[in-house]
C-alpha cells in the first residue's frame, strides 16, 4: 500500500512540475507585436532569434506605402498594426518585391534571422529572405491618426512609419507659382513646422505646391538634404493625400481675449458678405485667449440644446450676381472637463425657420486639458445639394449645438479655438466662389 502511494505521488509530483512551467512561462505565441519589436532597438543593429524574440518567429500588420506611386524609400514596404488603442509601425525592407505590395494588404512577415537596424534614420528589418512575406487578406483598413504638428515633432517615435494626416497647414515661404513638390518642404499648421518629403521618383513630384492644403502620409525620420540628424517628416503616398485647400472665408482669433460679443470674419472672399460669428441666448462670453469662448449649460440631448438656444452661429452671404458651392467646414474647438462633449452642425436656407443637421453628432472623448485646443475632423459639406450654388437670395445659417455638460459653473466653457499664429484659422470654410456674368 504504501509503495503505492509512493508511485501516485511521484506521479502527482510530476504532473504538477510540468503543468507550474505551463502556469508560470504560458505557452509562446508565434507573433511579436510592431510596438515589441521596436522596444528591442537599443542604438545598435540587432540580429533576430528566438532569444531576443521569446519565442516569436514573425510579425503581422497591414501596409500602408504605395511603392507603386514612386514615394517610398526604395525597395521598402511600410508595415503598421494597431493593438491596445496604439498604432505602431515599421520598414521592412524586400527589394524589387515592394511593387507586389499595396496599402491595405494583410501580411504575416517571417523575422527569425533578420537585422534589425537604421536605415537613413528609419528604424528597418532588414536581411529577410525572398518568401517572408506572406499576403494573408487584401483592402483592410489602414488606419490613421489625426496629429498637430507639434505633436509629431515632439514625440516622433509615436509616430515614426504609421500614416498621419494634418488637416491644415501653409507652405513656408508662400509659394510663388513655381515651386513643385520635388524635394523638402516646409509645412506649419500654427503648432509647429516639419517637412514635407517628396522622392523624385514620386508620380506627383512635378506638380506646383499649393499656399495651403490638408496632408495625409507616412512619418518617417529622415535625414535630409544639409540636415545633421533625421528628422521627423511626411512622406505623402500620392496627390490624393494632399488636398489644396481654397479658404472662402475664416476666422483667425489670435488677440481675442475670448469674451467679444461678436467676432467678424477675418478673411473674406471678396464676393461674399463679411459674417458675424455669434452666440445664442442659451450661453455666456467666456475670458479665453485666442478664442471665441462661452460658458455652456447642462442639457442632456440635442434637443434640450436647441430649445435652450446652446449654439454658435454665423451666416454666409453671396453678394449681387455671385454663386458659391460650400465644400468643407474646419474648426479648433477647447473643450473643457466639465463642458458639453457631443456637437452637432446644423444649416437653414429659409431665414432660420428650419434647421438640418449636417452629417451625425460627435462626441470628444480625449484633449480636455489641452489648452491649445484640438483640430476637429473635417466636416464635409460637398456632399449637401442646400449647400451649392448658393445665390444672394438664398443666404444660409449655419449653427453648431452642443450638450452633455456636467456643471453650470465650473470648468464648463465649449471655445472656438485657440489661433496661435497669424497663420492659423480656428473656423474656416472651404469652397468655390463664381461671379456670374450680367448679361
């Protein structure tokens, strides 16, 4: 008997030993995250195994270059993956195989036995073999991230080889009419300056560079031209990632102290009517610098804020024989912790009888505490037929509602801005002005 359970122990003891290594070292996944793999780069070229790896034998992610369009650098396929709410990225470099990759293409890659290492200032996997790719699924969605300048060159490892957008920005100096992409450009959105980089080999490289436009591409450091280290820079896809952006009208509130009854339109087209941006009856001016600013009320819906006359507003007007087509609103909006965090747009062509919403309401869920105020995703008003061909007849009122506050007297102010440099609009809008013709 008690040789027995000398052997049932044993077994027992076994048993438990094999099973506290599976407790304690889990079992090995076969994938190391983009964000994990960067963290191995200490400064030196690093030669992966299954040491270093724990394990992992490869990577996945979707691409976001488009070696096709020429602006890549060359040989290189840009790979990014999202994962715990941070999107992280990297080079990988395959040679004359990068054509065979385009944006939004799934790919599992093999890394075991690759460097690890800096390529012209972009941390790269480099030295993989013909077959380590493999497509696993095309027309994913590449995910972006909308940044300030200043935050992509103040944090640009965050950033480096993932796709961003700036939505507005000038060219430095304001180009003349014979600059073209080809090269470095500076671009300023109020916050901050960086590059725009175009390789010659870019389909868009000869194309003239407009004063002011919305960019899309790939951060990347590189090391340009009389540059002693690399630099943080944008390298677009193609032209469709940068838009030319023809302001109509705008208000630049730099100089504001906040409180202004009212606050005119600094650039106007000059066939249309100077507008007036104002507040409704249902919130208070506010003190805040390089704003347009008021105190908000707590209303639980839309409908609470529109009965509570919640709004901004601002009207824009043809003159004599002009036509005007609307095709994008912008706006920098400071919103504090205690303040409404849902907007809506809302338009009236009939003298503000009636009022339609433009597009869904949205709802802030991060930047409560940046002073400087956060640059809003474009709204796009090409698409709303009341909106084009706008005549003197037919003025139209725009509105923009918000509620969700939690208090009537702290921390509760919905602002217009901030405008940090002369430069910088904190409501613009986009379109296109006609002067018809008299017969």
């Amino acid at each position: 008997m008690k040789t027995i359970l000398f052997i049932i122990g044993a077994i027992l003891c076994c048993l438990a030993g094999c099973k506290e290594k599976d407790w304690v070292e889990g079992t090995l996944s076969p994938v190391i995250s983009i964000e994990n793999l960067r963290l191995l780069y200490k400064g030196e070229e690093l030669i992966l195994n299954s040491d270093n790896l724990a394990g992992a034998t490869q990577m996945n992610g979707v691409v976001i270059s488009d070696a096709a369009s020429g602006n890549v650098p060359e040989g290189t396929v840009v790979i990014q993956h999202l994962a715990r709410k941070r999107i992280r990225g990297i080079n990988v470099y395959v040679g004359e195989k990068a054509i065979d990759y385009k944006p939004g293409d799934s790919v599992s890659v093999a890394i075991q036995g690759a460097a690890l290492k800096k390529e012209h200032g972009s941390l790269t996997i480099g030295g993989i073999g013909t077959n380590a790719i493999a497509l696993i699924s095309e027309q994913n969605t590449t995910h972006m991230q909308q940044v300030s300048i200043k935050q992509l060159t103040d944090n640009p490892s965050a950033y480096e080889s993932t796709l961003i957008q700036i939505y507005a920005g000038d060219f430095i100096p304001e180009p003349t009419g014979e600059e073209f992409f080809v090269g470095d450009k500076v671009f300023s959105d109020g916050t901050a300056e960086t590059r725009i980089h175009t390789e010659t080999t870019a389909d868009y490289a000869s194309v003239q560079v407009p004063a002011t436009a919305s960019v899309r591409g790939i951060a990347m450091l590189y090391t340009a031209e009389n540059s002693p280290e690399p630099e943080i820079s944008i390298w677009p896809r193609s032209m469709e990632d940068i838009r030319a952006k023809t302001v109509i009208l705008a208000w630049n509130l730099l100089g504001a102290v906040g409180n202004e009854a009212t606050s005119n339109a600094t650039i106007t087209d000059p066939n249309l009517e100077i507008p007036t941006l104002s507040r409704g009856p249902g919130i208070a001016p506010q003190s805040a610098g390089g704003s347009y600013a008021s105190t908000f009320p707590i209303n639980a819906d839309k409908e609470e804020a529109i009965e509570g006359g919640s709004y901004y507003e601002f009207s824009i007007k043809p003159k004599d024989n002009a036509i005007v087509s609307l095709s994008a609103l912008d706006i920098i909006l400071r919103i504090q912790t205690n303040a409404p965090r849902t907007y809506i747009w809302m338009y009236s062509v009939d003298g503000g009888i009636t009022f339609n919403d433009i597009g869904e309401p949205y709802t802030w869920t991060t930047g409560f505490t940046d002073n400087n105020g956060i640059q809003q995703p474009q709204l796009d008003l090409s698409s709303v037929s009341d909106l084009q061909m706008l005549t003197s007849d037919a003025p139209v009122i725009f509105r923009l509602y918000a509620w969700g506050g939690t208090s009537i007297s702290s921390n509760n102010g919905f602002r217009i801005g901030k405008s940090l440099t002369i430069a910088q609009h904190a409501l613009a809008i986009e379109g296109t002005v006609v002067e018809e013709s008299m017969p």
